[in-house]
C-alpha cells in the first residue's frame, strides 16, 4: 500500500504545480521558468539522495534502462516546456485538466507497449478520464 501514499503525493504536488506554475510564468519567459523549475527539481533531488546515502551507482548500467532513462527525460523536458507554454497562454483550471489526458494515454501505451492487461475498469476509467476532460475543455 506504500505505493498508494506516493501516487497520492504526486497528484497532489502535481495539482500544486499547476497553480505555482501559473503564478511562476507571470513576467517570465515560460522556457526561461522551466529552465529554473528543473535546476530546483535537480538541488532537491540531489538533496534528498544525499541526505538518504543513495548517491552509489550499480558496478554495471544495463544500456536498454540507460537509454530509457535518458529517453524519459527527453520526454519529461519537452512535457515541462509545453506545460509552462500553456499556463503562460491559458488559466491553470483549462491546462490542467487537458495534461491530464497523459493518465489516459498511459494507459494506451501501457497496454500496447509494455503488454499490460486491458480490462473493463481500465477501459471504463480511461474513458470517465477522457469524458472529465472533454467536458472541462470544452
């Protein structure tokens, strides 16, 4: 159940993104705050790496998790420079929502990548995800 308290803390510090977010690009250039935000997100993480001992590397990084690592950041930099592009251009309540369509397209490529099972609640909730979204965006 630990993993329960960790996706509960992201979404909340996500939704506290958004309106940090909004209130961060006021005056800024939105490529500029991003560039900041993840200069803050790299001191805390190697703040807390250090303070928990964590900074060894294993003997040997397998290249397939190496290149998805490096991968997964490209695509995390690029999701951060939209967002901020879209908090700079609209109200946190309209981009919010629409970022949101990330848990739906998860899903997609969870089952078509990764192989995952689809079920009827995964379909089901997707498409209650998709339905919120449609209608807090239209």
């Amino acid at each position: 159940m630990n993993w329960v308290v960790f996706a509960v803390g992201s979404a909340f510090f996500a939704g506290l993104t958004a309106i940090l977010g909004k209130l961060s690009v006021e005056g800024i250039n939105s490529n500029l705050a991003t560039f900041i935000r993840t200069i803050v997100v790299l001191l805390v993480t190697a703040g807390i790496i250090s303070a928990r001992n964590e900074w060894q590397l294993p003997q040997q990084i397998a290249t397939k998790p190496f290149t998805f690592l490096i991968l997964s950041g490209i695509a995390t930099g690029l999701s951060w420079l939209c967002y901020y592009r879209a908090l700079q251009l609209a109200p946190a309540s309209w981009v919010a929502p629409i970022d949101k369509l990330s848990v739906v397209i998860a899903i997609i490529l969870g089952v078509v990548i990764l192989g995952e099972p689809l079920s009827l609640k995964l379909i089901i909730g997707g498409l209650l995800i998709l339905s919120g979204v449609l209608v807090l965006a239209l």
